[in-house]
C-alpha cells in the first residue's frame, strides 16, 4: 500500500469513529439505581423519566411519551422505558419483570410527594360483563359518584389492569378490588395437559377439568383412563401440576396474588 492510500485511509477511519462519537452521544461514567413511582402522572399528557422514576435528576426531563386525553392512560413499553433511562444515566433493575407502564392523563401538575389524591378514584369506562378482562383503556380517573370511593379503590391502574370481573359491572362505577380477581386459565370441561416432575422423572397426561381455576388455584381433574378425580394446580392455559412443584406454584401465588397479572 502506497504512503497516499494509507493516509486516505487513515482519513476516513477517523472521519467514521467521529461520526460514531456524534451519533451515539456522551455516555454516562456510571448509572444512579432509580425506583418507580407508586402513581405515575402524566401531566397534560406529556410523560418524562422524572414522572416515572424517583430521584431521576437531570434525566428527569427526558420526555417518554406524549398524548392520550385527560381520565386516560399513557401506556408505555416498560423495555423501551428501561432502555432510554440507561441511556440517560439511571439504572432501573425492573425486578418484577414488567411489560407495560401505565401512566394517567392529568390535566394538572403532577401532585406533590406526599400528598393524595382525594378527589379522582379509578372508575370503569366500559359496562363489564362477569368474566371480562380489564385492559388499560377500561379504567379512567375520574370523580367518585353515587357511594364515592370504596375502602378497597386501588392507588394505580398496576393493581387492575389484567384482573377479571367477579360479576357484571357497570360504567362510571368506581374500581373496587372485590369486584375483580385472576383470571381463570382453565375453564370447566376444557381438557388440561397435568404434569408431575420430581427426582428427574416427568410424567404427563391429559384430563377433563371438572371446575374452574386461575394460576396456583387447585383444580379438579378427571383422569379418563382410571376415572378417577385427581387435584392438581393450575399453572397456565390448560396446563396444571401435582407433585412438589404444585406446592410451590400455590405457595408463591398465595404469597402474591397478583403475581400473574398481565403487566408481567
């Protein structure tokens, strides 16, 4: 290679890693450990890092997202949040494992640490039958009507979003959490695949649910070779376990009801 085509190529490698400098930014020297708020606001709906995380500094007026109507959701991609605040310098673990961040619309500034929320409970925006999922654009902000807000109304859209109604429910009514429960993932008279797994030995078979179940809830299961009734405990759509493993699966789902909730 001549000395004039090493100095162009030379040349041009520097000119790419300053383009790579000025497309990728500054990097941060280290990232600061955040936590998510309990409520996240998005004022006049316009959402930032601030807005979903405590103590975010600079950072925190970063916008995530933009949009929706006043009583409304924000929903954001609980991935991509976690991504842009790394980005930014701020370390979030997302130790529960969420999908979706739900942030509500307010047409106010975000209220101030420590104070409630005394005028606007969640309230449904649609009339539920029995059996219904809630999904985030279901449930609004709004001012309590008829009785106000119930002993049991939920501080955030997390602890309904992904619940299933217990009996039908009308619109404007405000959120109570006995209204709502887990979804059932097997239905009565479905057919479910029932596993047992221990000391390195796994059988399965296949049996008729004879009731209904949610994820770590104990469901009858007809054996159609012995006719006899097993129990077992659901762990999915159509599936369940016996053994050591169903214990476990009901001792973490009484240790956290709302563990399967759709966030996850």
């Amino acid at each position: 290679m001549t000395q004039a085509r090493r100095a162009a190529l030379l040349a041009v490698l520097a000119i790419a890693v300053l383009a790579l400098g000025v497309l990728l930014g500054p990097r941060p020297a280290f990232a600061v450990a955040v936590d998510l708020r309990a409520d996240i606001a998005a004022p006049n709906g316009r959402v930032t890092l601030g807005d979903v995380f405590e103590d975010a500094g600079a950072a925190g007026a970063v916008v995530l997202a933009t949009g929706g109507q006043a009583g409304g959701s924000l929903v954001l991609d609980a991935r991509r949040v976690q991504a842009l605040a790394a980005a930014h310098g701020l370390d979030w673990a997302n130790a529960r494992g969420l999908n979706r961040l739900i942030a509500r619309v307010d047409t106010d500034p975000v209220p101030q640490a420590g104070r409630r929320r005394s005028v606007e409970v969640l309230t449904y925006a649609r009339d539920f039958t029995a059996g219904e999922i809630v999904e985030a654009e279901d449930i609004v902000w709004a001012a309590p009507s008829g009785f106000g807000s119930p002993l049991d109304a939920p501080r955030g859209a997390r602890a309904v979003i992904g619940q299933a109604a217990r009996r039908p429910l009308r619109a404007g009514t405000a959120v109570s959490l006995a209204d709502l429960s887990a979804p059932k993932v097997i239905k009565k008279d479905e057919m479910v695949q029932v596993a047992y797994a221990a000391g390195g030995i796994k059988l399965v078979l296949q049996g008729k649910a004879l009731t209904g179940a949610a994820v770590g809830e104990v469901v009858d299961i007809l054996n159609p070779a012995s006719k006899k009734t097993i129990q077992a405990v659901a762990t999915g759509p159509d599936e369940a376990v016996v053994g050591p493993e169903a214990e476990r699966v009901k001792a973490a789902a009484i240790g956290n009801p709302r563990l399967y909730a759709s966030l996850r």
